[in-house]
C-alpha cells in the first residue's frame, strides 16, 4: 500500500510516514578498497601480532612473504627488503614469533594484511637463533671439522692480533707475551669488536694478514660481554674469512664460558685472550724453562766435578805428580822423535824416486832427437814439390789437348763449314732465314751468304714445290 502523505491506520496503531527519497551511490571497487584501506591503516596504525609462521616465500627483490597462523585463523604478512635486511635470525616456516607493524590492505586482490616492521622470535632470542641456524649450517658445510684446522707453528716469529688498539686485551696480550717470549714481533691491526661494522673490520684484518705474509699466526681477541655484543663474531662472512685464511686463526674472543661461531672455525680456540698468548708462547715457554733446568743441573755437576778434583789433588803427593808429569813428556818427546825419523825416511824414499824418474825422462828426450827429425821432414817436403810440380805439367798438357778436340768438334759443327762445300743462306729483307720458295714474292729482295762474302738479289720467278 502506498502512502502519498502521513495518515493513521485504525488496526495497525501507528502512523505511516512517507519515505524521503535519497540519492544511491554506486562505488568503484578501487575506490572501496582504497577508502577501505585507508581507514583500516588509520585505524590500525601500530600494532603487535603474535603466530606461526607458515607458506615462508623469500623473492627475489629482497621481500619476505608469509602467513601468520594460530589455531583459528591466518593473515598474510609481508616484510620489505629494507626490514628483511635488519634481522638478526633467519625466518623458517613453523617459527612462533612476535610481529609489529599495520594492517593495510592489498588492493589487486581486496586481501587484508600486515606489513611488518619488526619481528621476533618468541621464547628464545633473534641473536640466539641466528646462532643455532648459522652454528647448524655452517656444520653441516664442514667448518668445523678437525681436519681442515691447521695447526699452530711451535715458534712464531711473528703474530697479528686484531682488536681495539685501546682496550684492555691488547695490554693484558702484551703483557703475557713479553713476559713469556721478549724477542716475539706482535703486529696490531686496530679493529671495532662490537657494532655493525665490527665484522667487517675483523674480515678485513685477516685479509690482510694473508696478503702480507707477515706473520706466522693471527690472533681475533676481545673481552667478555653480552650476547649481543659479541654478535659480531656470530657472522657469516667472519666465519668464511676465517675458514679461507691461509695463516692459522686463534679464536680468543670474551671469557671461558662464552662461544661464537669464530671459535668453532678458527683453528684454535682460547678460553680468554692471555691465554692465548701463553699457548702461542707455550713451546717457547718450555724450551727456556728447560733450558734454565738444564742450565742449574751443568752449574751443580760442575761444582761437584771441582770439589772432587780438588780432593783428588790434596790427596796426591807432590813429587809424585811432578814425576807423572815428566814421565808424560818424555812420553810425548818418544813419539815426537818417532815421527822425525819416519819422515826422514819417506823424504829419502821420495827423492831417489824422484831421482829415477827425472833420469829416465832424460834419457827419452835425447832419443828424441830434433834435428834428424827436421832432416826428414826437409827430405819429404823436397819430394812432395817435384810431384806437384809434375802432376801440374800433366793437367796443363791434358787439358790444351782437350781444348784441341774441342775446337775441331765446334768448326766440324759450324755453318760456315757448311759454306764452304758450296752451300749459301738465304734472308729476307727482315734477316729471316728462308726455308720455303712459298714465302717468297716476286720482286723481293734477298740477301745470299756465301763462304766468303754475301750478294743481294731480287726474286724474278718462283718455282712451286715438286716442280723440277
């Protein structure tokens, strides 16, 4: 039923009224989710949420995607590259954390969800965590096996230590390593231990070392803290720097009861860094306190080989031992005369072989005699020329006879031979031999070579070839 105006329904009990007529509006569905998303990200601006992490999706650009999870609900996450960036442990899938950040609203799909702005680990620690997953990781890589550690040379030369240059561990090293070892060269090379850029720093140390050659062992030192202040030494690139290092490492990092990932690669871990200066020091150590051992034992051996030599010459008469002493040169004398005579002896032997010798050398050099010698070289030279000078007739004479036959052979062979039993040669006017009576026309003019002599002609009638 339809009501123009208010008017009063007896059986009803209540007045009808006239609805007022307004304008719809029609939404674009970028624009609802739009207003949508800005009153949801007003409303919800700074908050924490707690869950599980599942559906983990790290991309390529550095962004963290996943879902945070109780036992009756989800809602998806997400975490920028520039937050990602700043944890200190590795989100895995399964992980209860604590997540603050805002609500918004991702307007391709309409799907509401948080952007986080920082995140922990419920229960244990982020710095613990990162521990345990790098400790894992890197184990499972073979970093921490005993095979790979090299160990300490037991005499250093020289050691590089890299620690803050104005703390307490570089006095406290000193100081035991002056005391153990003087004459051990300590290079510093000045570092952060604690902060951002302390792992880097430290890296660099060891790169250091290893392209400088300098040394013979590198120490990492610092003194105790927090967990967070000895983060640092929990990195990644620490840890490879330490395992790539060619020079062995000696981890001396806080106190006995604290562990970092560089203790378990480092070749060598000490409890604290004096220690490490007495194991670096140890083999030096033992060797000079073996030394001042060995050093009293010679002092008392020698005092009691003198209080016995003196006992033994109060005990001895002296004319006894004046009389030993003269017996003992006498002795001596004996054999230094023995001696005299055996040289005498081979000298003479040696000069009348000597003697022998030269004489025999003598007697064969007079034997060889120059001058018959020079006689018959003289002779041989004389009948050597005359054969030469015979053999040089008789080449001379068989060649001018060569030569003869020769010159008979070239003038039997020459054309004008030929000329003179009667024959001529014919030539053009070009000088070109004619050999046909065809190539010839009448009136041409020819020149005839004869023995002696040549005639000019001109052709008066040519004769074809076959005609008599």
């Amino acid at each position: 039923m339809n009501h123009t105006a208010s008017e009063s329904d007896p059986q009803l009990g209540f007045i009808f009224e006239a609805p007022k007529t307004e304008t719809r509006r029609i939404w674009n569905v970028a624009e609802l989710v739009s207003e949508v998303r800005t009153h949801i990200e007003r409303a919800y601006a700074d908050l924490w949420v707690e869950g599980e992490i599942s559906n983990l999706r790290p991309a390529p650009s550095g962004h963290v995607y996943f879902t945070l999870k109780d036992g009756d609900a989800q809602l998806p996450a997400v975490l920028f590259r520039k937050q990602s960036s700043l944890l200190r442990f590795r989100p895995e899938d399964g992980l209860h954390v604590m997540v603050r950040g805002k609500i918004s609203v991702y307007e391709q799909r309409g799907q509401m969800q948080i952007v986080a702005e920082f995140m922990e680990p419920v229960g244990a620690g982020s710095l613990q965590i990162a521990f345990e997953q790098l400790k894992a990781g890197l184990q499972q890589q073979g970093l921490f096996e005993q095979e790979r550690k090299k160990p300490l040379p037991a005499f250093p030369r020289c050691v590089g230590i890299i620690t803050s240059p104005t703390g307490a561990v570089i006095r406290d090293f000193l100081n035991v390593a002056g005391r153990r070892h003087a004459a051990l060269d300590i290079l510093l090379y000045p570092a952060l231990v604690q902060g951002e850029t302390s792992a880097a720093e430290v890296a660099a140390g060891i790169t250091f070392f290893n392209r400088k050659r300098n040394v013979d062992v590198i120490v990492i030192a610092r003194g105790g803290g927090s967990l967070e202040d000895l983060a640092p030494f929990n990195s990644e690139l620490l840890a490879r720097s330490i395992a790539e290092s060619e020079v062995p490492v000696v981890s001396a990092i806080g106190h006995e009861t604290d562990f970092t990932i560089a203790d378990f690669v480092a070749d060598l871990r000490a409890p604290t860094p004096s220690a490490a200066a007495e194991i670096i020091t140890g083999a030096l150590h033992k060797v000079e306190e073996h030394v001042e051992q060995l050093s009293l034992r010679l002092d008392r051996a020698c005092r009691y080989r003198l209080m016995q030599a003196r006992d033994s010459f109060a005990r001895l008469d002296v004319n006894t031992s004046f009389a030993r002493l003269r017996e003992g040169f006498a002795r001596r004398q004996q054999r230094v005369d023995e001696l005299r005579f055996r040289i005498e002896v081979g000298w003479n032997l040696l000069n009348r072989m000597f003697s022998e010798q030269l004489h025999l050398l003598t007697a064969r050099l007079r034997r060889q005699d120059v001058t018959h010698r020079l006689q018959f070289l003289r002779e041989r030279l004389t009948t050597l020329d005359s054969r030469l000078a015979l053999s040089q007739q008789n080449l001379v004479r068989n060649l001018s006879i060569r030569q003869q036959n020769l010159a008979r052979q070239l003038h039997a062979l020459s054309p004008l031979a030929v000329l003179n039993r009667g024959y001529a040669l014919v030539f053009d006017e070009a000088g070109t031999l004619i050999k046909s009576a065809s190539s010839l026309t009448p009136n041409q003019r020819l020149v005839t070579r004869l023995a002696q002599g040549s005639v000019e002609s001109r052709v008066i009638e040519i004769t074809p070839e076959g005609t008599s």
